[in-house]
C-alpha cells in the first residue's frame, strides 16, 4: 500500500506490508582481515554483498566524515570498515567512490586525518567531494530539497554510519548519516529552517532518505560514541557490526543496543507516527548472532538534552529556560577561533573582545557549534529543573 499526500503523489510504504531484516555481528577491532571476515559473516544472512550490487554497478559509500579527527577518537566512520566494503564491492563487479561532505573544514584535510583518504587509496575507490547540488522535489513536508549531484546520481549507495550518540537528535546512524548528501552551507540552512523542532527535523531527515533510498547500511559499532556526541563525545567498545537495508529498522536496533529509551529517539518516533517500514521492532526480523549474546549497556547520553517529554505545550513553553541546555564557551579551552561563530545557523555566537558571547534567545539548540568545535571548548549551561533532576538522580542512585 503506499500513503498519498493528497495530490497523487506517492509518500512512504507503509510498514505494515514490510518484514525488514537487520543482521549482527560481532568484531573484536579493525584489524583488516579479520574486519573483512566480520563482514562477510555481517552479510551472509541478508544473502551477501552480491545480493545488493551488480556487476557494473557505480556505487558511492557514504561513510560519517564529520570533522578531520583520528579515526580513534570515534568520530568518523573507521577508515578500515570503508576499505573492506569497498574491496567487498569491487569483487562483485562495481565501480567504487567513496563521499561525503564533512560539517566542517576542508575536504582533503578531513579525508586525510581521518583515514578515509588512504582507505580509498589501498582500496582503488575514488574520493569524490560533494559539492555540486541538484534539487529535487519532495512529495512531503518538504517540497524542495538539494542533495549531492555525485550521491543522488550514483546507481547504488551503501551507507557507512558510526553509531554515536548526539546532542540534537540522541542518537546519530543511519538515517541520520545521509544529511551528509546536503551540500556545506545548506547544512546550517536546514538547521535554521527545521531545527528549531526535534520533530521537525527527524521529518527532515526521513525525507531525504526517501529521495535516495541506499541500497545497504553497515553500521561501525565496533567502537561506538557515548556522552557528548557526535564530535566531542567518548568511545565505548561495543564490538559489534549492524547491517540492513532498510535506515529505519537499522536505527531501531542500534538504539535497542545503546540502551537508549525509545521516546528519546526523534527519528524513531517521527518514522512511527509515519507508519514507515522498519519502525516497529515487532516487523524486524534480527538475524546473525543470537539475541542473548548481545552486550546489554546503557550509552552515557549527551548532557545538551532536553526534558520536556511528556509535559503539556503551555508548560514546556513557561519553564523553557528550567527544562533547557544551552552551549557554553570553556573559557579554560576557547581560544576563539571563530569555527563555531561561522557554523551557528541563527548567528547566535559573536566574539567579542577575544570572547566568545552566546545569544540564548536566539540559539536553536542545533549544537553545530560543540558538533564543530575543534578544541572540545564547548560546554553546556543547563537550566536549574534539569540541574536539580541530576542532583535527585544522583542522590536516588546512591
């Protein structure tokens, strides 16, 4: 069945017709041959990388290439899954590219430090840069969007998410990776237009994943990021590999194996209130390792979130500034470069005598500074309802 918009255009598949199948894996490290038997095994129960690509297939992996970080520090996809998957891509015949359009920094640089750039050499990929735009039209909330030339145009796509946690959406994967296909600037216009509402922009996201649906999801989970995602945050060994077709069912299960709570998960929810594929755990079948054999943790959450669910609009609204993180410069680590400055969708960061100053009526809690700072110099300032939350917390759990 296929839900309209009222126009005769086609929105999204309905998930009830629709059994999505999401695999796991267990790996110990990056170590390339044991990593590329890890995948191989990753992908045996959805019938192998043969099933998805073609011989002559031009094929873009779309990895997380966020900032220029060593590939340790867990912020980007890690450069050896990209060069397994892409050598596992060339075997069956297809024609490699490996692009991204970082949220910060010069491309080659970011290439660079993070590994991707080498992996695409001792692979034979060919690293691209996303920066030409071609719009298309949406049939949902957003009727025009601009993605990547190179991305939309490729014949396959295979996602590469890191799985971190993240300071506007609570977790970052799949879904959330292919904003990546929006082109550098128009990054913070998206921001500024949608991201003033969680809601909002987890539509965002699900609408571009439909524009260019990729053909596979492989997620790096091997070392995954806790805390202050998804630049700043903390690597946890989680040792594991997720893969599926579907970006949906692929994030519901990487949530289920960070532990965290599913009314956190502004992507899930939307996709839920959709009715899309893959967004009911009850029409996902689990494959690869038994379920008993998974890790049970529970990811560290970033401290920039909010705690407003569940509570009328009337009151979010009068206690906003209680219920509410907002950033904060670290005068300790500032040295203000002016990166988050130029990054902030709403203009809401000005340096002023060598000092960073924070507009927090203007700011939209996008976090794309802390995102984007290179020195890990921004902090957040929380209100006094979720500061006295921590202190109950913290008491109760004595």
């Amino acid at each position: 069945m296929i839900k309209g918009d009222g126009s005769g255009h086609p929105l999204f598949l309905l998930c009830e017709d629709y059994l999505e199948s999401v695999s796991v894996a267990t790996s110990t490290g990056y170590e390339y041959s044991q990593l590329r038997r890890d995948v191989i095994k990753l992908l045996e129960p959805l019938g192998g990388i043969s099933t998805f690509i073609s011989k002559g297939d031009k094929v873009l992996l779309k990895p997380n290439m966020l900032a220029a970080k060593e590939p340790d520090l867990a912020v980007t996809t890690h450069p050896a899954l990209v060069q397994v998957v892409a050598g596992l891509v060339m075997e069956a015949g297809g024609i490699v590219s490996i692009g991204d359009s970082p949220g910060y920094g010069n491309y080659q640089r970011v290439a660079g430090k993070c590994g991707i750039s080498s992996a695409a050499r001792n692979s034979g990929a060919t690293l691209i840069e996303f920066n030409e735009a071609i719009e298309l039209k949406g049939s949902g909330t957003f009727r025009s969007i601009h993605l990547a030339r190179s991305y939309y145009e490729a014949d396959k796509i295979i996602n590469l998410p890191k799985l971190k946690t993240h300071e506007m959406m609570t977790m970052t994967c799949a879904v959330k990776n292919l904003f990546g296909a929006v082109i550098g600037a128009e990054k913070a216009a998206w921001h500024l237009k949608a991201g003033r509402s969680r809601e909002l922009f987890a539509q965002l996201l699900l609408e571009i994943y439909q524009l260019k649906k990729p053909a596979l999801n492989i997620v790096d989970a091997v070392y995954a990021m806790e805390g202050n995602g998804p630049g700043s945050g903390d690597p946890i060994k989680l040792g594991l590999l997720l893969a599926g077709e579907n970006p949906v069912a692929v994030d519901l299960i990487a949530g289920r194996l960070a532990g965290i709570p599913a009314n956190l998960l502004h992507i899930e929810r939307k996709a839920v209130e959709l009715r899309l594929p893959g967004a009911l755990r009850e029409h996902i079948a689990l494959c690869g390792i038994p379920v008993e054999m998974l890790p049970a943790v529970r990811f560290k959450l970033p401290a920039g979130l909010d705690v407003q669910f569940g509570l009328p609009s009337i009151l979010v609204k009068a206690l906003k500034a209680h219920l509410t993180s907002f950033p904060e410069a670290d005068k300790n680590k500032c040295i203000a470069c002016g990166v988050c400055r130029d990054a902030c969708p709403p203009a809401a960061i000005t340096i002023q005598n060598s000092a960073l100053s924070i507009d927090n009526a203007r700011c939209i809690r996008c976090w794309c500074c802390r995102e984007l700072c290179p020195y890990n110099a921004m902090s957040t300032k929380r209100g006094l309802l979720l500061r006295t939350l921590d202190q109950l917390s913290k008491i109760t759990n004595r």
